[in-house]
C-alpha cells in the first residue's frame, strides 16, 4: 500500500456521498462513472471497510461512511479552495453553493436578496434546502446554513447576524373577546397556537427588565412545524401564538395582529450563518457568506 493517502478516492467519495448518486457526481467532477465507481471501490479496498450501502434506487452510508465523510468533505473544499487561490477563479467565484434555510425565513428574508447576488456573480449558483427542520450539514453536504435559534454548542462555525424578536399576538377580536393578559402567567388560561420545531415548544420562557423570569404552557389547540401555517388562524381568532418578527412583523404594522406582554421578552434567539468546520473554502461559498452576512445583518 502507498504511504500516501489516496487523495482522490477521498474526493471521489465525498462527491458520491454529497450527492448521493454515482453517475451525479461523475457528471460534477467531469469524470466517467467507471473511473468514480474504480475510485471508491479502491478506497473501500484500503480502509477495509464498506462506505456505502448500493442498491438499485439509491445509496446510504454505512456507519463507515459516516465516520469518514466529513474528513472526505473536507478534503474534498480544501483542494477546491487551493485550485481557485491559485488561479483566476479566486477573483471570479463559480460553482455550486448547497445552502439550507428555514422555510419562513428563506421565502421572506432570503429570497429577495438573492438576485441580486446571482446577478453580480454569474459563474455561481445555488442549490436551496427549505425546511424547518434541522439538518445535518455534514451528512447531507451542505456548504452554509441560516439557522433561527439560540445556537448550543457544536462542531460547526457560527456566526451571529442579528437579533430575532419574538412577539406575543393575537387577532384584536380574540383579546376582545378573551381578556388581554397582564402577566405572562395568564396566558394558561388562553387557546395556544405552538411552533413545534424548538426546544419545548408547548413552554413559552419569557423575562423582564430587573431579571424576572417567567414560564407558562397555554392549552394548546394546535401545533405546526413550520410559522407560516399558523398565521392564518391566528387572523381568524382562533388563539394566540408566540413567533418571530420576520412572520408577524406585517401583519403587526398593518394591525391585523395586536402585540401584548410587551414589557417582557421571549428567550433570546437569533438568526445565525452556520458553516461545517474546517477550511479553506471555495470562493464562492466564502462570498455569499460575506454577502447573507451584509444583507441579512441589518
């Protein structure tokens, strides 16, 4: 066996896993599918292991895989990243950029902002994951995430763009006909309308200038994974829901959602830019990071 690692096979191989698909990643690195098969083959060979479970519909790693991808991945950005510092492509990016959002968030926030970004770099694209769940960077080989949260620690790189408010609203009719809480503990006795996707969701936290702390679990009477779907009953008056200002900012401005608790704010959260660790990365990843911190930061 050569004392050198086998360099290609480790890219080949993160090419393959990224895509999940052979002949994908033969026609992305420009190589034949019996050169990418050969190459994976041979480092499956050399590790004495199997990296990937084949059948005739799709491709899983195994638990081999798993262990060895995100190394591979590396490998794989960091020789992409020394070709383009080399030569030309640092000053003009191109490539594809693998990117994931939150629904929310990437149709009101993201998505405006992102022709102009294609426009002033034409040679790059961008492959957008919208979803509210979390996913996993490494394994499904995303570059760059947003994530809307109060991040815990990890392995990935974080970076904080800003603040995210969350409101306390209703429709006027329903604090009409409800009462208007004064504290957050009377939000027991109200009709809840939940987000699921974060930690204890059925718990609203919230604190006050002077350090006073306060939990409270409304009656639930409906639960969603994703923001948006809650905003209609919400304007029908069905109940009342805690959610971030890029949803209900619009419906606040034009009164259509009326604001209480003010005094009191939610558990902090914020929007970040999330990175798989390790580097250099290719221009155009670093680029649109630069440009989603610039833009989404204000």
């Amino acid at each position: 066996m050569s004392k050198l690692p086998d360099l290609e096979g480790l890219a080949v191989f993160a090419k393959v896993a990224e895509l999940r698909s052979f002949a994908a990643a033969s026609e992305a690195l420009a190589l034949s599918k019996a050169t990418v098969s050969k190459a994976v083959t041979r480092l499956e060979l050399r590790l004495g292991a199997r990296l990937l479970n084949r059948t005739s519909r799709r491709l899983a790693l195994t638990d081999a895989g798993q262990a060895l991808v995100e190394r591979a991945s590396r490998v794989l950005a960091e020789a992409e990243a020394a070709e383009e510092e080399a030569s030309s492509q640092s000053a003009a990016p191109r490539g594809l950029v693998r990117m994931a959002a939150p629904m929310s968030l990437g149709v009101a926030s993201l998505a405006p902002v992102l022709p102009a970004f294609l426009e002033a770099y034409p040679d790059v694209s961008i492959d957008l994951h919208l979803s509210d769940a979390t996913v996993d960077l490494i394994g499904m080989g995303f570059d760059i995430a947003l994530r809307v949260a109060d991040l815990p620690d990890s392995s990935l790189l974080a970076r904080r763009l800003r603040a995210v408010q969350r409101h306390v609203v209703a429709a006027p009719a329903y604090w009409t006909a409800h009462g208007r809480p004064t504290h957050p503990a009377d939000l027991a006795e109200h009709r809840g309308l939940t987000y699921g996707h974060q930690a204890s969701p059925e718990t609203w936290r919230f604190q006050r200038a002077g350090g006073e702390e306060a939990a409270v679990r409304p009656r639930s009477v409906l639960r969603a994974n994703n923001g948006d779907a809650l905003l209609p009953p919400l304007l029908a008056g069905t109940g009342v829901a805690m959610l971030p200002d890029f949803i209900v900012g619009p419906a606040l401005a034009d009164r259509r959602l009326e604001a209480v608790l003010t005094e009191w704010s939610a558990a902090p959260i914020a929007l970040h830019l999330v990175m798989p660790p390790g580097g250099p990365r290719p221009a155009r990843v670093s680029v649109l990071a630069d440009y989603l911190a610039k833009t989404l930061g204000r």
